[in-house]
C-alpha cells in the first residue's frame, strides 16, 4: 500500500470519528477494519490526529489483544479457553487443533490461511467448547466443525 | 403458520441460521404459508435451536432442530415438547428482567411495546429525578455486575453532584466464563436495555449514555447498533424522548479483547482512549468518572431490570427474594451440565437444587465435583456447599461470592490444582499491570502453583502467603479476588494438592 493511499484511508477515518467523546479505540477498530492490522506508519497520524505522543499510541495498541501490529491469517480462528468451556474437554480441543495446525497461540500457518488465538470466554457456556471463525459463533465445537468452518 | 427461531449467538452457534433457512425453503416448496420470526432465545440452551411453532395462540416447541427435522416440522409429524412455557425449566422460573426474551423479535419496537415496553419510561417522564432514585432505591435492586452496590444510592451521588453533563455507562464487558445474561438481553431484548439507560438519565440528569460492549460479542453488537437506530428513529432517543421535551442519545462503544475492562475505573480509562489501566478510587465514578464528570456505571443487567421496576412498581420487584437480596437473578447454568441455559429466578435457590435439579447435574454423567460461582473470581464450591442459597450475602459467609451469577459445573474428571493454576495463569494474561501484588502476584503465583505440582508441599504456605497479599494489596477485583479459586480449590480439594515428588517425576 502506497503511503499516499494510507493517508487517504486513515483521513477519511479520522473525519469519521470527529467529535467523540474519546475517539481512539472507534479509530483503532477502523483502522483495524480498513488494514487488518495497525500499520507502523499509522500510529504517527493518530498520534498528529489526537495530538498526542507516539509513545501513547503505542501504548494503547499494545495494551488491547485485539490490536496488531502484524498482518494476520485469511481467517482469524478463536477457541476458548475459559473454565465453562475447560469443563466440557476445551483443552484437549485447543490443543487437537493446534497439533493438527504445527502451531502455538498467535500463530499463522505459512500458507497465511488462518491465525489461532485464545479467548476468553465468548458467552457460549452452556454450549461449550467454544469457538468463532471470523464473526461466526460455533458451539460444542470439534475438530470436524472448526475445519468445516475454515473451508 | 407463524414460526419463531432464535437469532441469539447460542443458537446460531448450534445451527439456528441453517434451520431457519431450511424452514423459508421448504415453505416455499410446499407452498405454505409461514412466516418465520427470528427472536432471542428462551434461555434453554441444550434445547438450541428450539424452534417454535404458534398454534392457537400458544407456542409449542421443537428442538434441538436440525435442517434435516423441517419437513417433518412442516408436515405436522415432529415429536415436539409441548407448549414451551411449560417446560418444567422455563416454568420454574420468575422472568422479570428476561420477560421478553425469546418471546419478541428483538429489534421490533412495537412487540416491545406490546409486551409491557416503555411503560416504565413513560411512568419515569412524569416522575422527578429524586422520585426515580427512591423508586429504584425502593426496590433494592443491586448491581449485577458482581459488587451488589445498592443501584439506587449510586444514582443518588450522580444526582446530588453538580455538573453541566453527566453520563450514563453501561458495562457490558461481560468477560467472566460463565456468563451470557448480558449477551442474552442485548441479543433477545435490546429496547429493555436502552429503556433502563434512559430511565437512568432522567433520574440522575444525563444526556449522554454509552455501551462499552466487549468485541468478542459481534451478533450483541449488530442487534444493539440497530436497535439504536430505530430507538433513535422513533423518538425514544434523541433531543426529545417520547415527548417529554427531556434528551438522552447513547453510543455503542466496541472493547478491545481486555478483560481487565470489565472493571468500572479501567473501563472508564478505555473509554476515554488510554490503556485500560485501573484507577485508584476515590474519587468514585459517581463522582469524577467518563471524562472527569459524574458518571453511572452499571452492568446490563441492572440497567434492563429498570424497566420492569418501573412497570410493575418498586415493591413487586422487592417482594421477590431473600434478605438483603430483593429481586430475581438471572443464573446462569454452564460448563459440564445436562441442561445448560438462563435461568431467572428469586434469589434465595439453594446452589444444589440450581445444578441437580434445575440443571440435572452433569452432561458426562459422573458426580458433580466441584460449582465455579461467579466468573473466574469466583470460589470452586464443593457438593458439601449445595445447602447455600443463592444471595450475595449467604455466598459471602461461605468465602464465594456470586459475582455476575454465572454457575459452572466440573464433574470429579477436574484437576483442582490446574484449575488453581488457570486463575492465576489467566491473571497474569489480563492484568492491566498498575498493581504489583496482581502484575508480579500472579507470575509468581502460577510459579508457585508449579513446585506444588511437583511435589514441593512447602510452597503450600507461600501460596497462602501470596494470595494474603494479592487479596489485600490490588487495587482492583482481578488481583482481589484471584485467591478466590486458588485458596478455595486447595481448601476444598487438598488431595488435588497433595502430589509427591515420585508421582511428579
């Protein structure tokens, strides 16, 4: 991407946001959105935006687990790792999958298909292991169905 | 035919979307006449997808549905489970906050009216901001959060400080496991919510409301932001609110994956665009909060119980209950059970008849070894505890708590001493690092949990040792409370405990 196009793309989100009452975590979401990362070279145009240090940006950034700095995965696989899910074989799962993968927490597969991150709790515990592909929910999930997902 | 399907994220997450699909279809291919209405959910999870059928004003249910059920469906040839409201877990129940819940769709205002919505707000416009706290203050509601902070004193001290705006916050970070009460509502009955803030802003004098609702909930957050809307499109929200010349708008602002934003100061700070970092109270946020100004904060749930409050009167809400617990709970019942779901019911249960009976003890079949009340906070209880009742002050005699109520079920398969290391493994993860005793506390701890593990039995003392100063040294719940689950599945469990160095190596 062009420094001009992300110029570009992050003016047309900062005019969005104008006039919040505490509008980082709305502009990081969008950039999040727009990049599916938070490209180094956005953090200085926040930081110009708010008229705030870099330093603060980056701290914000790296507080949240939903923030990155690196791209990710085509899909974004989440899985539970909660107590309600833990209850009903979540471990076992969470590590089924990640075997199957060759991969730890937070990894991508090099084919760049899919990133695997923990979760804490996704508000399906009666209907646990829990998992979410992307913005899809899957209850009492298994290998089978966390591999239908990411088909 | 009128057909109902939950839309709620349980439901879909077990396949509601296909059978509704499947439904429209082999409508069509029948030439049938149907229309399917999506809702929330009933609260009967292991039921999901349960799909209801209206015959003769009643609404009788089937489930679980597969895709594969509908023809049958269609056809009049499905086994169902009779009238849905007289399932024995839905019958049981006392729905005050979850009234509408699965019954309505969600984001249809004029249901919502129907079924006893805005009622409650209408009753509040004619009321003065003082009338509206002592209602609440009346009716003894208490925050569901997790605190139990009386709702009506809090709204007191943002009434009483002066300022030229104040807000009304609602929490809806709901990272405890366990929990969905505040998914449910939002998902199955945003108005309740919206109704409740509003009420909230009329009481204390705020304009200006915000939803901090946690990312990992993304159906929670559609439903809400479209619900928000058609409020503000019809007139319930805006520089006009129904009519009464009074204003309150609110935003949904979207968390970032921080479970330490749960917390009301640490939230505030999110809010505001810094790091979710605690802050050291006072001042309280009914004071300095959002922005330095007054500021309600209060769980989902207390702020959808509001509407009901005022619908039916302060003194039918506070005829539910036991001691200083007035009202109904939504509990919910998760982790290894027969029948997982919500449960709404007066407080006052005993914990045993919740996951014997109600609940038809564990989903694997062996016994019930140990109940986690309240979040990951929340004490591992034993089988010998199951005489308790479920209030905030009976779960505090027996060194629990009952938090946001969420019940989570382990059968005798557990590893107390895992799960001992889980809390403070998941500490450390998502301490905000303000606090030495919950940043370092929680490092060590997990260290500590590990020599156990190995046969070290001396590391025992020091574990008390650290939960002692964590318990009394955080600034915060997170680093608080963690020696909930520690000390009580090491006091409960000591076999899980009691490893020797031979068996560890």
């Amino acid at each position: 991407m062009s420094d001009a196009a992300l110029t570009e793309t992050m003016a047309e989100i900062f005019a969005r946001h104008r006039g919040r009452e505490g509008p980082m975590l709305p502009i990081l979401h969008s950039v999040m959105e727009a990049f599916g990362h938070i490209p180094e070279a956005a953090v200085p145009l926040i930081a110009d935006d708010l008229n705030i240090g870099r330093a603060e940006v980056h701290g914000v950034i790296s507080f949240y687990h939903d923030f990155r700095k690196e791209p990710v995965g085509r899909h974004v696989l989440k899985i539970c790792r909660a107590e309600a899910c833990q209850a009903v074989g979540g471990a076992a799962l969470s590590q089924a999958v990640l075997d199957k993968l060759g991969l730890d927490w937070g990894g991508t597969t090099p084919d760049g298909r899919v990133t695997v991150e923990p979760v804490y709790c996704l508000g399906l515990c009666a209907c646990g292991p829990a998992a979410m592909v992307d913005d899809r929910v899957i209850g009492r999930a298994d290998e089978t169905t966390i591999e239908e997902a990411l088909a | 035919m009128k057909v109902y399907v939950p839309r709620d994220s349980a439901a879909k997450a077990l396949g509601a979307d296909a059978v509704a699909s499947a439904i429209a279809y082999g409508a069509e291919a029948r030439g049938i006449d149907v229309t399917v209405i999506r809702t929330g959910s009933r609260g009967m999870v292991w039921l999901e997808p349960l799909v209801e059928v209206e015959r003769d004003g009643v609404r009788h249910g089937y489930g679980p549905m597969t895709p594969a059920d509908v023809p049958a469906l269609l056809d009049g040839t499905l086994d169902g489970l009779g009238p849905v409201e007289e399932i024995p877990f839905f019958a049981r129940q006392t729905r005050l906050t979850f009234a509408r819940c699965g019954v309505i769709d969600p984001l249809d205002l004029d249901a919502y009216a129907a079924h006893g919505g805005l009622v409650g707000l209408r009753r509040a416009i004619a009321m003065t901001g003082q009338q509206i706290v002592d209602e609440v203050k009346d009716s003894g509601l208490r925050g569901r959060g997790g605190a139990g902070f009386p709702t009506g004193i809090k709204w007191q001290t943002v009434h009483d400080a002066p300022a030229d705006q104040k807000y009304i916050v609602c929490n809806a970070d709901e990272g405890d496991s366990g929990t969905f009460a505040d998914r449910m509502i939002m998902e199955g009955d945003p108005f309740t919510l919206i109704e409740g803030m509003a009420i909230a802003g009329l009481a204390v004098g705020a304009t200006r409301g915000y939803v901090y609702l946690r990312s990992e909930y993304p159906d929670a957050i559609t439903v809400m932001q479209e619900a928000l809307r058609i409020g503000r499109a019809r007139g319930l929200l805006g520089a006009d609110v129904l009519g009464s010349g009074r204003a309150f708008d609110m935003e949904i602002r979207v968390g970032a994956g921080a479970y330490v934003c749960g917390e009301e100061t640490s939230l505030l700070n999110s809010m505001e665009g810094k790091r979710g970092v605690v802050r050291a109270k006072p001042p309280l946020p009914a004071i300095e909060g959002f922005l330095g100004r007054p500021t309600v904060v209060n769980n989902v749930i207390s702020l959808a119980t509001v509407p009901v409050i005022f619908e039916r009167g302060a003194q039918h809400y506070a005829d539910f209950g036991l001691g200083r617990s007035r009202g109904t709970m939504p509990v919910q019942i998760a982790g290894n059970v027969k029948r997982g779901g919500l449960f709404e019911t007066a407080f006052g249960l005993p914990l045993g008849e919740l996951v014997e009976d109600v609940a038809g003890g564990t989903a694997s079949g062996r016994p019930v070894k140990a109940v986690q009340v309240g979040g990951p906070l929340g004490a591992y209880m034993p089988p010998e505890t199951f005489e308790t009742p479920f209030a905030y002050e009976e779960f505090d005699g027996q060194g629990g708590l009952i938090g946001h109520a969420g019940v989570v079920v382990f059968d005798d398969t557990a590893d107390m001493l895992q799960m001992a290391r889980f809390a403070m493994e998941f500490c450390a993860v998502e301490s905000c690092g303000k606090c030495t005793p919950c940043r370092i506390g929680a490092v060590r701890g997990v260290e500590t949990i590990d020599r156990i593990a190995e046969g070290d039995a001396a590391a025992k003392d020091l574990l008390v040792d650290l939960c002692d100063t964590m318990t009394d040294g955080s600034l915060c719940a997170l680093g608080g409370l963690t020696p909930y689950p520690v000390l009580s599945a090491m006091r409960n469990y000591p076999e899980d405990f009691a490893r020797s160095k031979e068996a560890a190596e």
